[in-house]
C-alpha cells in the first residue's frame, strides 16, 4: 500500500521506528498500521474510551559523500488517536503522504 519507498528496514534496537529510501522528486506515500494492546486505554478502571493519542514523526536526511545519511534537512509529525473499537478490536490506519520539496 506504501508507493514510492525503496529498501524498508527495521532495527531491533529502536523500537517502533522504520527507515526506508525515498526519492523526494517523486511522490511518495507511506501506509502505517498502529496496534494497540488493551491496557494503552486504561486511563481509568473503566477504561479510555475518548481514545489514545500517539505522535507519528518522519525525520529526512541526506545521504553525503561517504554513503551515510547524517545531514538534517526536514522534520514532519502529526498526532493521531486511536479508539478502542468493539471490545478487543484495536486498530488504526494512518496515510501519511511524504510530500516535501527541497
């Protein structure tokens, strides 16, 4: 469902975080899927049904002449809410479309 992302990879060692190549002359989206267990929503004994909100960031950086990606160039975040939906159901997708120009 993601378009336009090369190389997908995630790193054991940090935690709900993906990196992947993209080419910023094209357009590209990327399709994140959020799963929550029931205990994100015990705000309360009974429970949190005004929803859980979370931060989702995408950071790009530029590759230098050695092939490393160091160089900052842009930061974008947005906040998203996932609810508990029926009983043990919880999920949410988010589309997040990386359209920046440099």
């Amino acid at each position: 469902m993601s378009v336009g992302i090369i190389d997908p990879r995630a790193n054991p060692t940090q935690l709900n975080t993906v990196e992947f190549l993209w080419d910023p002359a094209k357009r590209t989206s990327v399709f994140i899927q959020v799963h929550c267990i029931s205990t994100e929503f015990t705000m309360r004994k009974h429970g949190g049904e005004k929803g859980v909100p979370f931060r989702v960031q995408i950071d790009t950086f530029k590759e230098n002449e050695n092939g490393e990606y160091t160089e900052h160039l842009h930061s974008a975040s947005c906040q998203i809410k996932v609810f508990k939906v029926f009983l043990d159901l919880l999920l949410s997708l988010v589309y997040f479309p990386l359209i920046f120009q440099f």
